[in-house]
C-alpha cells in the first residue's frame, strides 16, 4: 500500500473526481477526511469507505467560497486528523459563458473557490509539513489552464492560476521537503458534465485515448503524487488527459 499512517484532506470529495481520489486513498491505507457542502453524499461517502476499506474516514461540510468554511474546516482538520500528510485541493466550479455575461457574482465565486480557497488551505497546512519536513500537496487544475476556450475564460483562469501557484509552492516548500504538484484533467465523465459529454462523442475522434478519462484514471495519478514514488518530483501539472494537450 502507498499511502500507510498517512493522512489526507480532500475538498470536492463528496462527487467525481475528488470522491474518486478519497477512496483510493483510502484503498492504499490512509485516513481520509473528506470536504464538500452536501453533507448527504459526504456521509455517503465515508460509509463507502468504511464498508469497502474497514478505515477510518469522515466527513466536514464546509462552503469553501466563504472565509468562515474555510476556518471551521482547518480547524476541524486539526482537530481530527492532527496532521494532515496529504492535501488536495480538487473542489471547483465550472460556471461556462460569454465572458461579457458573466456575473459579478460568478467572478467572485469561482475564484472563491477555485483560487482562494487552495490558497488558504495551503496557507494552513504547509507550515506544519514543512517543520515535518515532509508532505504533498496535488493540485487539481484542467487542461483549460493551457488552452484557450471560448466560453471558459474565466474558468480557464482560475485554473492558470492554481498551476502559477503550483510552481511557486514548489519553489517556496520543497527544499523543505513538501513536494506541491499539480494534475490536469480533460473531460472526465463524472455526474456534473455527464449529459455534456454524451452530447460531445465526436471529441473523441481526435482524442489519442478513444475515451473520456474516469475519476479513477485522476485517482490513480493522484496516488502516485502522494506516494513515496513521486519524492523527486517537483512543480509538475501532469496532464490526465487522454493525449489531448500532446496533439
Ligand atoms: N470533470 C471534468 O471533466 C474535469 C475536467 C478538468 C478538470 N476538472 C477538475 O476536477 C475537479 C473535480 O471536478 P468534478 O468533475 O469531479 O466536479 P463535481 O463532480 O462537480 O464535484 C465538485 C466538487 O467540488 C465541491 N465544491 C464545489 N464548490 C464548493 C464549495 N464552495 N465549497 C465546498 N465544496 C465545493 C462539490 O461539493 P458539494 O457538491 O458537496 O458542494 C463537489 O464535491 C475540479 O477541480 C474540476 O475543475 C474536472
């Protein structure tokens, strides 16, 4: 097993991508505590893990687009789980529209959530890695952090932006012994843009891998980012992306 005696936090953990990442944490030993505002599919989720897994896991509602979430919840975190080994900050919006149609509101909230929110987590948890002189931090960015789209702007830039600070942590925490990664997924078919991608098979053809990505093809990317494997492995965003961003 990977990820034995470690700890782990997952935002987002209680859907797709992130749900994913909780419980192939949990399959390579870890404990995981998951975050997400929908306190139904968290506790889901924790009993899933138990169940399949006989390990310990919990769950902690918090909003991570308002300053009090994100206290409650490093707080909590300290609380249960001592320290955290492991941080992934996956939780995001991805609000698609012309860029003259996007709300104040809208803007706010996706760097709320998308920027802010694994800017302060990283805050809160990377000194206590760094005095451990070790930890892993796996930021979940997009391949729309590379490319442009039309109707993405704004998402698009939130993401460059969590890959901008993936490198600069990388910078500022590893020689201390945490290494900060990033992963870029393409279209991963997950309950939020299920219905989207069957509408778009066509992408497929010019796609190296034939298939959209599951959450378990990121999970096991994450697995390697977190595990001893990675050590020497520094400031990368690693693309889950079926091929997409080589061609
Ligand atoms: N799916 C794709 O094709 C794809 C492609 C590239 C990149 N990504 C990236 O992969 C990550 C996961 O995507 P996904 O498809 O798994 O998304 P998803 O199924 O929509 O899940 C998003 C997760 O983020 C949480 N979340 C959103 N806003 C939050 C907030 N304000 N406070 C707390 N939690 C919040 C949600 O929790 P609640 O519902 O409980 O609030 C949910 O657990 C995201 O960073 C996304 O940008 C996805």
């Amino acid at each position: 097993m990977e990820l034995e005696g470690k700890t782990a936090l997952v935002t987002g953990a209680t859907s797709g991508i992130g749900e994913a990442i909780a419980l192939a944490f949990a399959r390579e030993g870890a404990k995981v505590l998951i975050i997400g505002r929908n306190s139904k599919r968290g506790v889901e989720a924790v009993e899933k893990i138990i169940q399949v897994y006989g390990r310990w896991a919990g769950f902690y509602a918090a909003d991570l687009a308002s300053n009090r979430g994100i206290n409650g919840l490093v707080y909590h975190a300290k609380k249960v789980l001592g320290k955290v080994d492991i941080l992934v900050n996956n939780a995001a919006i991805f609000p698609m529209a012309p860029t003259a149609e996007v709300s104040h509101t809208t803007l706010d909230e996706v760097l709320a959530t998308n920027v802010k929110a694994p800017f302060l987590l990283t805050a809160a948890f990377a000194p206590a890695m760094v005095e451990r002189g070790q930890g892993k931090i796996i930021n979940i960015t997009s391949v729309a952090a590379h490319k442009g789209f039309a109707g993405g702007a704004l998402y698009g830039a939130s993401k460059a932006a969590l890959a901008q600070l993936t490198r600069a942590w990388a910078d500022e925490f590893g020689p201390k012994g945490v290494n900060v990664n990033a992963i870029a997924p393409h279209l991963v078919d997950t309950p939020g843009i299920h219905e989207a991608l069957v509408a778009s098979k066509q992408l497929l053809q010019s796609l190296p891998a034939r298939r959209f990505a599951t959450p378990e093809d990121v999970a096991e990317a994450a697995i390697y980012l977190a595990g001893g494997k990675s050590n020497y492995v520094h400031g990368i965003t690693l693309p889950v992306d079926g091929g997409f961003l080589a061609i």
